[in-house]
C-alpha cells in the first residue's frame, strides 16, 4: 500500500517537491511507493507550475494533519506559527514530519522531539540546512562514530554571494546587497540573511547533530556582515585571506565541558578548503577524531536542491516505514539485477588536450587543422608554445568530440611527413 | 545482548577500527552495544597496537565465518581470496558483512550482494571508497531520489600526492614516485595506483550505486599517470588547467542507454571545485537532477579515516538489527535530553584581524603592542597599511586570544588620545 503523504505548502520548495516526486523515472524505486494524498495551500485559486488534482488541494490545514490516512506530515511552510502547532498536532497524531523549516527545528527542537519520541515517531530535517548537501544524515549516521572537534559552515548563500561579489568586485556592501534584491538573491527585507540569524539558526542544528545535545538557540551569538567593507576585503587579500561568514560550532576547552556555538564574518586563509566556497554556495568542514577533516559542499538553496533533501527525508521513513519485518532495509541492500552496459572508450565524447612536435613550423598548423577538420574535430585553441631543438612544439586544445574520431584524426597526423611526434595526449573537463 | 563482531585482519585498518570501538566516549551511544568478539590474524606472535585478550585473536579465519555467535565479520585483510570466499561463507552462515574491499566488490559484487539477498543480510562498503569521506550512504540515501548524470572522482590518493608535487614542484614522475615511496604514500609496487587500477575499482563501484546497476569492473577503462610529464603540467598551467586523475561516470547518451566508465588523467580548469582537491584529499563530485552539483571532500586513506567508515557501516547495521520492531530507527530519530553548555563568546579562544585609525603615526605602533601585551595579546604581524586624510591606518593580526581580554585592550586602546577610531574587527580561522 502506498505511503501517504500530507504536504504542507506549495511555494518553491513545495512545488519543486511535487515535481520531484511526479517525475520518477531514473530515481529510487521506493519512490513508487509514495502517494501525494492532500497538499496545504493558502489560496485555492492561485497559478500553478504543478498538476494536481482538485481533491488534493485544500485549504484547510488542520485537516491534513488530523487525516487518519496520512503518514508522513511534510512541513514546508517556514516560519514559526501555525508550523510549529501542525507539527505538533501530526506528531501527536502519529504521523511521522518532515520539514526544512531551521527556524522552528532550531528554536522548539527540544518540544518538537520529545513529543516525536513519545509518538515512536521520526522527524526528519535534510532539507534545513544546506539544501540538497548531505549533511544531517551523514552527521547521524557515518560521522557519528567519531568525536567530533569543529564544525564550520557556509549555510546562508545570500551573505557568500553577496561576500563573493564585494571580494571580486572591490563593491561596498550596500550596493551588491541592493543589486541581490534586485536579482532575487536576497529578500526585500535581508536581515535574517545578512544579520546571520539564518546561518545561526542552521549551525545551532548541525551543533546539536554533532555534539549530541541540544542548543538554546538564544545562547548562539550571531553577527552579520553589515560592517565588513570593501576596504576590509581588500586588506585581507593583500594578507592572504578571504572574509566569509561562518557559522562555528566546537569544543572551547580541552575538558570538553562547554561549547562553542557562533555565526561571525571570518577571515580565512585563501588556501583553507572553505575559503573557495563562493556565490551561492554552501560548504560545511566537520573535523573529528579519528576521521580528520571532511567537507561537505554543495548548492545551499533553491527549489531542486531543497526538494533533493526533502525527498530524500521522505524515502527514509518510507524505508523504515517498509522494513519493521527483519528484512534487509532497501536503502542499506543492494538489489540490483542488471548489468549497466558500458561504451568502449572510443564512444566518449570529450575535449582534449594534445602535444604535438614538429619539423616544419610554417605550414603545420594549417595541416593540423585541415586534418581534424576532416574527422569532425573542431580545435578551441592552438599554441605554438615553443621549441624543442629543431622542433616546433605546438599544443591544442579540441572542443568535445568522440574519441574514435579523434583517434583516427591523430593516427592520420601522426603518419604527416612534418610530424615528428605527439607526446602528449590528455583529456579535458 | 551485544552484537557481536568478527573482524577479519588486523593491519592498519583493523587496527584503526579496534581502537575506535575501544575508546567509545563520545562516539555514537550504540557502539556501547558492540562486542569485538574475534580477530582473525595471520600470526600470532606479530606485536599489536592494540590490546586483545588471547581468546579473541585467532588464525583460524575459517572458524570466525562459521562460528553461530559472530554477527557481523568486519573484512579488513583485502585482496581478492581468501577474501571472497570468506565473505561468501559467513553471508551463506547468515551474518552481514562490513568491507574495505574494493578490490573483491568490484570485481565479485554481483556474486556477492546475489548471495547476500538470498541470505537477508547487509553487505557494506563505505570504507571500499573515499576512506572517510561519506559517499556510499549518500548515494544509497539522499541522492538516490536525483536523477544522476555524472559522478567525478578523486579517488586515489596517490596519485593525486604524485601529481600535486609534480604541480608545485616542476618535478618530474619518476622523481616524485620514487620519493612518496620513500616516504610510504605510494607502495613498492606501485602498479594498482599509479595505473589507475584501484581508481578504477572505485569508480565502478560508485558508477553501479549511482546508476544503479552492476558494472563489469573489466569494461572499464583505466589509463595511469605514468605518461604525465613535468612539461604537461607546466603548459596546462599557461592554459589554466590542473592535471587530476579523475574516476568518472557517466551517462555517454542523450537517451541514457549507455553508460561510460573510466580512469584517465584529465586537465581541470583552475576554478573547477575539483582543481584544488591536493595531496593525499580525495573528492567525489556527484551532479543530478534536481539537486545540482554536490561534492564530497576528505582523506582518501589512513587508519582512521578508514577505520571511520568501517564503524559507521558497523554501527548502520546494529541499528538494523535493533529496529526490527517498530521503533524509530535510533540513526533517524532524536533522543536528546539534555541542554549542551554554550560558552558566552567573551570566552571564544580565536585569531583577529583589527583595523585602526591613529592620529599619531610615530609612536602608535609601540603603544597599541604594550597595551595589547597587558592584557595577554600576541600579535602575529602589524602592518601600516597607508593613510586616510590626515590618519594613518593600521592593521593586526593577533595569535589566538581570549576574546574577553581582546574586548579589553581595544577598550582601552580606543580610549587613547592617539587613537581616532577602530573601523573593524574580525576573526580569523
């Protein structure tokens, strides 16, 4: 029987979570096994990117989470009220909640999980922090086996854009933040975003995840990046740093005993892993004992990346929901039955990268051409780069082309009487 | 009841993952429930790092996989047999199975996970790629609701060493070979790195989670960095490219019906996220649809890290085996109950960057560095760094600080007559 699921709100994150699970082809089978039973607006009249139909939509809330035929809740409402109370509601009435909503999870956490493990219930949160990254069940899960010393985050993609664009532009704050609005990557009004109360809802849940308590999101100090100037960014170039705003969360003394948990524009050194995060981007470093440091970086925001997460929430109750029989859990097996069929190398399609010496300077660049032209090799750039002794050393690079053709192509110019050798052959991303 | 472990070999690996479930304070809660209960050997008499009661250590391979009181074995010797039989046996005796191997997974895992379904039980491989990176879970779980186009990897930690150096350097392969050998990051034979074998297991391995099929490890194309030269690197350089040895999967067709899977070295442009993958990191680059482009960063090899996603299999599959009735999954639920101590940021121990505008530019240096040395500051560089109108402008980086006596010296600094005003203060990672 399928798993119903009760959707609660079709804004971008909504709607991209609707398209995901409509369209299933090529991803988790598991996912067959989803219904999307009710879906919660505000407003029954409203244009649609997705196709539902009528009966699923509703107005009405509450009624989907007190719907005995609902399984999972699925939160994406934001805000604090009325997501918190339906989270609550869904959870006492048995229904497992998933949500991407930081703001509530970081601040009624304590009261959202209690009730959920007096339900025997999951609440799952991926998609609150770091959008699609894998970051919350890799905290659970893979990194738990290690004591964990640091996490640091890049988890608000409006302040690293607009970082970014102050860094490459030499621009003032006000300016890339007003042009942000502009462009739609920062709201009308920012001060979630830029005061870092964002980033510092999303470093006290991933504090919470990696030192396995909870945080009173009143005690995490938050300082945006009002005050950080262009001049400030110049200067920390020129002593080799990059400024980024990073959510921190560590062990302040050595006993362990107290922790660390802040959000505050950092200078970074420009070789540190974090310090090329750039634009929208989010990036979260763990470094524990004894796996050493590991990063996870990937698009922060957005409707397909936060729907990635929110799926994947879904796809794990449903696993668990599917496996209270002691047969192996579909995300931890491997089933397949089939053989991927490979193509032999010389079907890629690639650019390259080619070295070639030759005896006679003048013509050799026209015959090289006019020889790959000839096998559908179209050449992005050619550079005679030097000499080696008698030898003209010219190096080119292709555009994409299958490597067979450009194989023949090669073999052709290798046999050219001015062609003394093609030292280098080397593929490009 | 403890579920109990047979953990086959005790090398580096082995070794790391005994000390790891030896010392559990602050690790996951449901590693207490483990027992080490055998480990197979080859001799006896070899000094350990680890201390294990006579009665668990044994060279009787065999008799672990047979042994009804063994849950899990933990295959950790690598190489293809006695490897795969021993694996085959203890799934045929019903136990799961935790591997590194990604020798024996690439070549026999059809064999392997057919006789594991048939027997119900798990067959992990986190530690198989990646060392402590989290990617295999991720595959299986948050990514697996994309759409995946293209898997990237970094995967071989040698070679990238060799060819990071041979980067930095101007160094030439051989040279560079010869001295990681010396300095144990490549081994004496050195075939199934620098030939892009072991890479090439990897990428299968990851081709058939992400395409969900199994891949014929001997289709896959594997081409080393025997052939890298100094000269190549330094011309790409020119042309803004870095030289990798990339894992790559992906689909070859617009209608998805054939898959290409290689190892190859590979020219990445400098702003490429995996170009500033260096050293002994690995990386995994995974693009799909809707989730955009993720990567996976860390240490591609070393006890712990290793030893870090051996524990994390381990620990996934006593969870299994504790969720068989119905209650949350304790990797997905969240049972805090207490409130993690958050220090005040008075209390952070950090580098910062300050900024200062003086009106006094002969003296201010000696006084801003005896008012900072009363309050415990070391400063690790003071640059005067120009003027504004009639000011003079410097700039500190501190040593670490406590914060609270920083906040002190600026206080007081910012009282002094020569001191116009302090226009920043930052943190410094």
């Amino acid at each position: 029987m399928a798993v119903k699921l009760g959707i609660l709100g079709l804004g971008t994150v909504g709607t991209g979570t609707v398209e995901l699970l409509q369209d299933k082809l090529g991803r988790h089978p598991l996912l067959q096994e989803i219904e999307i039973y009710r879906v919660g607006v505000r407003s029954l009249t409203k244009h649609r990117d997705v196709e539902l139909s009528p009966e699923v939509i509703t107005t009405d809330l509450e009624a989907i989470v007190n719907d005995p035929a609902v399984d999972i809740v699925v939160e994406l409402m934001g805000g604090l009220e009325p997501a918190r109370t339906l989270m609550l509601t869904a959870i006492k009435n048995g229904k497992h909640v998933v949500t991407a909503n930081k703001a509530a999870i970081s601040r009624f956490g304590a009261e959202i999980f209690t009730a959920a493990n007096e339900a025997g219930v999951y609440v799952m949160l991926e998609a609150a922090v770091g959008g699609g990254i894998p970051v919350i069940q890799p905290l659970k899960q893979s990194l738990s086996v290690n004591r964990i010393d640091t996490i640091i985050g890049i988890v608000n993609g409006t302040t690293n854009y607009i970082l970014t664009r102050m860094q490459t532009e030499g621009s003032d704050f006000d300016d890339v933040l007003a042009d942000a609005q502009k462009l739609g990557y920062a709201e009308a009004d920012p001060t979630a975003d830029v005061d870092g109360l964002d980033a510092g809802d999303k470093i006290s849940i991933l504090a919470s995840l990696g030192f396995d308590g909870r945080i009173n999101r009143d005690d995490v100090y938050c300082e945006g990046i009002r005050q950080v100037t262009k001049t400030d960014i110049a200067y920390s170039a020129k002593l080799g740093f990059v400024i980024k705003l990073l959510g921190i969360a560590q062990h302040l003394d050595i006993d362990n005993s107290q922790l660390s948990v802040r959000v505050h524009p950092t200078l970074v050194t420009t070789n540190h892993p974090l310090a090329s995060i750039n634009g929208v981007y989010n990036a979260i470093l763990v470094e524990g004992q004894p796996i050493g440091q590991v990063m996870l970086f990937g698009p922060g925001a957005g409707a397909g990346a936060t729907a990635s997460a929110v799926a994947s929430d879904i796809l794990n109750v449903v696993a668990a929901l599917k496996t209270t029989t002691p047969k192996p859990n579909p995300l931890l097996a491997c089933s397949h039955q089939h053989y991927c069929q490979i193509a032999p190398i010389s079907e890629l399609v690639t650019r390259f990268y080619a070295r070639f010496l030759s005896k006679d300077q003048a013509g050799v660049i026209g015959k090289l051409g006019t020889c790959f032209g000839n096998y559908g090799v179209s050449l992005e750039s050619v550079v005679q780069t030097g000499f080696q002794g008698e030898l003209a050393e010219i190096v080119v690079v292709t555009h994409d082309v299958r490597e067979g053709d450009f194989r023949q192509a090669l073999a052709e110019i290798q046999g050219m009487e001015s062609i003394d050798s093609i030292p280098s052959i080397l593929r490009v991303l």
